[in-house]
C-alpha cells in the first residue's frame, strides 16, 4: 500500500537539514509539495552536506546560537509570511568512554547540540506554529528510554528532547500537536563506515524515518500529541 501526503501551501523549518536524516525530512516535505525551508551550520555547497539545494530555501545558521535562531526564524516567515511545521533535527552521538571517565567538555557538547537546538527552536518557532495550528516533530532515541553503558550523557540529552516535546504538546494543548521519533541506530553510510559488522539490514534507513515524520505532521495523525513514536524497525 503507498501512501502520499499534500503539504501544498505549507511551510516547514528542518534543523539539521543538511545531516542524513534532515536531508531526507526535507526532501520528504518537498515532494509532498510543502516550501522547505532547511537550516544548517553546515552549507549545501559543503562536501559533508546532503541536501538538495534545488528542493529548500536554506538558511545557514547555528541553532545553539539563540540570536541566530531568532534570525533564521524571523527570515523564515518574513519571506513566507508564516510557518506551519517545525521539525528539529539537528543532532548527534558521542559516547564510547563510562561516564566517570567522560569530560565535561563532552557533555556540553551533547547538551547544545541535541537539547539545546531543539529548545531554541521550538521558543522561536511556538508564537508562528500557534498562528497557523501547526506542529512540531522532533528527534528523541530509543536510548532515550534507559540507562546504558558508554553513552549515558547522549542518552540523557534525548531524554531531554522527549521531556520538552512533551512539555510542548501539554503548553500548546488543541492549538499545536507536538511529538518525537525514537530511531535506533540509522542506516547512513556514516554508520555503515563506523559500524561495518554490525546488521545493517536491521537497520531503517533517513527516508522511512522520514514518513513517519510527516505522518506526524498531518491530519492523518490528527489525535496524537506527546507522544514518542518507535522508528527502530528491528534494529
């Protein structure tokens, strides 16, 4: 069974959207006919960058910055006149060491980068999503759920994410709906490169994700708000 969705005259902000799984967000909106507007540190033009440039307005900016995120979203509805969909993507893993062996340096890092971002821009974002009865998709993890060896601040910082996506859904009651995804570990060739034994077929790869994130963020899912959805397949 296929299943499409019309984002026609909708206009979405994707952080991370140069990563593996913003790119495919975006792509994913823009085939569904919605202006993507994609923010990054990292350029189009950046040998590391998968997006499509063709497909979004892109918006460079840092989104632990809060000053840059005021002004990405400041330009985002100045130029469409409003904003509909915000999808906080921006994101990443560190871990390896148990955590008494862990710099705090470390622990910042995966605080700004998967907590912070998501907090500045859903503070932003909240009075034009409000405007329009829009939502919010976010990133959280299935790590997110327990303890674990190697990588607690990383689960920590996805917990937090969840926390606030929920926090978002109860302060925005019937006038947002907001919800995380829990991926495992995503199939990219990053990780395939880290993780080369591993059962890469297990794993789900940018663009299901993706789905679901637009599932999310339509009508289709119209009763659903706080909640963090399992996109882990069988990984």
């Amino acid at each position: 069974m296929s299943v499409s969705f019309d984002f026609s005259d909708r206009v979405v902000l994707v952080t991370g959207a140069s990563g593996a799984l913003g790119s495919a967000v975006a792509a994913a909106f823009a085939d569904a006919g919605a202006t993507v507007c994609g923010a990054d540190l990292v350029a189009p033009d950046d040998e590391d960058a998968l997006i499509d440039p063709t497909a979004i307005d892109f918006y460079e900016g840092d989104f632990t910055d809060e000053s840059d995120v005021a002004s990405v979203v400041e330009a985002v509805v100045d130029a469409h006149g409003g904003l509909d969909h915000l999808c906080p993507i921006a994101g990443t893993w560190r871990g390896g060491t148990p955590l008494h062996e862990t710099d705090a340096e470390t622990v910042e890092f995966l605080l700004d980068v998967n907590l912070k971002t998501m907090f500045l821009a859903s503070k932003h974002a909240l009075p034009h999503l409000r405007e329009r009865e829009g939502t919010l998709v976010s990133v959280a993890s299935r790590s997110s759920l327990s303890g674990g060896e190697g990588d607690g601040p990383y689960r920590a910082s996805k917990a937090g994410v969840r926390l606030l996506t929920e926090t978002v859904a109860a302060e925005n009651a019937g006038v947002v709906r907001a919800n995380a995804v829990m991926p495992s570990v995503i199939d990219t060739p990053a990780n395939r490169e880290a993780m080369p034994d591993a059962d890469h077929d297990a794993w789900v790869d940018p663009a299901t994700i993706a789905r679901t994130v637009l599932s999310l963020s339509s009508e289709a899912t119209a009763a659903t708000s706080g909640a963090a959805v399992p996109v882990y397949g069988e990984a």
